[in-house]
C-alpha cells in the first residue's frame, strides 16, 4: 500500500475520473473571455443598430471579424462545460446524457453557424 | 455498500434550510447569469446569419434585436455578462486560496454587484 501514489489511490473513485482537466478547460476558456468579452461588447455595440450596408461592411474589417469569430468559438465552449456542470447537479439518469448531448449539439451549432455567418460576411 | 439503511437516513441541510446570505446569493447568481446568457447568445448568432444571408432576413432579425424587448434583452444580458465576468474573476482569485474568508468573501461579494451595476450603466454610455 504504501508503494502506490496518492493518484493510483484515486483513480476510479467518484469524480477522479478525467482529474481537473474540465476545471482547468473552465479556467482557461474565463480568462481568455476575460479579454474578449470588453472587445467584443465595444465592437458589437458599435455595430448592432447599424443598416445592413453598414453591418456587413463592419464585418469585412478584420479587427471585428476575428473578435467575434473568437468569442463565439471560446464562449459557446465555456458555456458547453458550465451547463454540463449544471445538469449533472440538477439532473441524473438518461435525461442527464440526453441533456448534455442535447446541449454540445446545440453550442456545437451555434459556433458553425456564428464562423459561418462572420466569413461569410468578413469574405 | 455498509450503507445499509439507505432511503432512510438524515440528511445533511440543503439550501432550503439556510437564510438566504449575501455569499449564497452571488453565487447563485452567477450560475444564473452564466445559463441565462445563452438567450442573448443564441440571438446574436441568429442575427449574425441573417445578416450574411440578405437584407431581408437582416430586417427580421435587426427587427427583433433593436425593439423595446430586443433592447430590454440586451440591456439584462449585459448586466448579467458583466456579473458573470466580475464573479468569475473571484472565482480565479479564490482558485488561489485568497479571500476565502468570510469578511472578504463578502467585500468581493458588494464589488462584484455593485460593479456589474456600473459597468453596464458606463456601457451604455459609451456605446
């Protein structure tokens, strides 16, 4: 017994599964929001109640287009890990797999789309 | 598995039982702010697309986000962004083992309110 480490001693048990590796996927993705969100608040609000001409021309600027593309890629992922975390709180069973599986499609969707639109404008 | 008395045993107190304080409540709030967010990120996709698709598709979906309810959505998802963001950055320094006691926990609690309250008036502002 004394021979194994605090780690082999915790594997399998209860959440020692996957380790820290979502919380840590949590830290990274809030910091990196941290900076994009103020640059994409001050962009976007810059543009939202334009026409469609200066809506779409805004987008063909790199500086708003890759802000964007960013914080839509990184914050459906953070929020893809920070609803996982609240079903599996809330919720247990199938319905718990059908939820986060629902979710991921759902966030998943939203980036292709979010990528799409913004290149297809930015191009 | 020595659990043998299972279904009928005391349970440890869950929210139900505690008064409502100012830690429990920003901490909720933030899942809250967090979940709610997808609302107002959902709709910004939408007009993303409709905006690269056609004009017409843009009406609708500008229509929406610039009416009195687009704007009152905004305006909410914009305090709870920056709740969310003021909160998360707690949660970074408490990573840190700082602040975990009460007084301080409370202190940050009044800035990440009254800070969210701030931000979003000073964005308004400028934008």
């Amino acid at each position: 017994m004394a021979f194994l480490t605090d780690r082999k001693r915790a594997e399998g048990w209860g959440s020692a599964k996957s380790g820290t590796r979502h919380f840590w996927s949590m830290k990274v993705s809030s910091v990196a929001l941290l900076f994009l969100i103020p640059l994409f608040v001050f962009t976007f609000g810059s543009i939202l109640g334009g026409t469609y001409e200066e809506v779409t021309a805004a987008f063909t600027r790199p500086f708003p287009a890759i802000v964007a593309g960013l914080t839509v890629i990184v914050a459906f992922k953070h929020f893809n890990e920070g609803f996982q975390t609240l079903i599996e709180d809330y919720v247990h069973g199938a319905m718990e797999k059908v939820l986060i599986i629902g979710m991921t499609c759902l966030t998943y969707g939203a980036i292709a789309t979010g990528l799409f639109a913004i290149a297809r404008m930015a191009l | 598995m020595a659990d043998v008395n299972r279904g009928n045993r005391p349970l440890s107190p869950h929210l139900t039982i505690y008064r409502p304080q100012l830690t429990s409540i920003t901490s909720i709030l933030t899942r809250i702010t967090g979940n709610a967010l997808i609302v107002s990120m959902l709709l910004v996709v939408w007009w993303l697309l409709a905006a690269a698709t056609s004009p017409e598709h843009f009406a609708v979906a500008n229509g929406v986000l610039t009416s009195w309810f687009g704007d009152l959505l905004l305006f909410l998802s914009l305090w709870a962004l920056w709740y969310h963001t003021l909160a998360g950055i707690r949660h970074l320094i408490w990573d840190n083992a700082i602040g975990l006691d009460l007084p301080t926990a409370e202190k940050l609690g009044y800035v990440v309110i009254g800070g969210s309250v701030v931000l979003t008036l000073l964005t308004v502002a400028v934008i």
